[in-house]
C-alpha cells in the first residue's frame, strides 16, 4: 500500500452562525467568526489517495488526473465564493472546516474510485488557518 497526496489551494468567505439561535448565543459560540459580514481564509487542502502501484503505469493513481478532478469538482466552486451563499452543495450547512472536509469527501469518493480502480481516497486534510485543521477519513 502506498498514499500519494495532492495540494491544492483556495481562498473563501463564510460565517459560523445558526440561523436558530439568536446573535447573543453566535456570538457566545462562534465569537467573531459569527460576524455578519463574513469573514474569510486562505484553505489548504490535500487530498491522499491510497492503492497499489499498477505494474503498467507505475502509480497509483495519474496526479495530473488526481489534480485536475479537484480542480473541476471543488476548487472552481469555492475558490473566491461565499460558502454560505455561493456553493450549491454547501447550502443548509454549516460552513466548518469538518463540514467542508466531509462534503469534499462526498465529492471525491466516487470519481477516484470510478477513474483509478486500485486507489481510494484515504484523507482530506483541510487548513484552515496555519493553527487549524482537520483530516477527515471517511465515514459517518
């Protein structure tokens, strides 16, 4: 088994705020990131995938495939979007870091396995900021 990893970049606004509490208790629970005119963050996120190297090819998985599949399915719909208001398959939740690990899991899972047979995503690995991050690993 081998993990090949990919970086990708993203810049983005949003608010931690529940629309079912009033300002007082978002701002007691989310402090400044409840403020309502937003807020944003220089994302890092790296995405491992695991397998065996294919004796043909010699990889697990085509980076160049692994990057652009990112590309496409997430970075050209979040990168300078409001995840709140702009990202459809972000509607209704709350924009945390876990919640956007996980919804980029969703995304992932399927075309890595659909494109490279003998990989699999392993880790989504999310910066928030150079403190904060969260690596997601499948699952519920």
């Amino acid at each position: 088994m081998i993990y090949i990893c990919r970086k990708e970049y993203f810049n983005a606004a949003h608010k931690l705020y529940n629309p079912n509490w009033t300002k007082e208790k978002n701002e007691e629970v989310f402090g400044i990131c409840s403020n309502e005119h937003w807020h944003g963050h220089n994302f890092e996120m790296i995405v491992t995938v695991k397998g065996e190297v294919d004796p043909e090819r010699g990889f697990v998985m085509d980076m160049k495939q692994l990057g652009r599949m990112i590309k496409e399915h997430i970075i050209s719909k979040v990168d300078h979007r409001n995840l709140n208001l702009d990202v459809d398959f972000l509607k209704g939740k709350m924009t945390t870091c876990e919640t956007l690990a996980m919804s980029f899991w969703d995304i992932l899972y399927p075309l890595i396995k659909e494109s490279a047979p003998n990989a699999e995503l392993h880790c989504i690995e999310l910066h928030e900021t150079r403190n904060n991050f969260v690596k997601y690993y499948g699952g519920k």
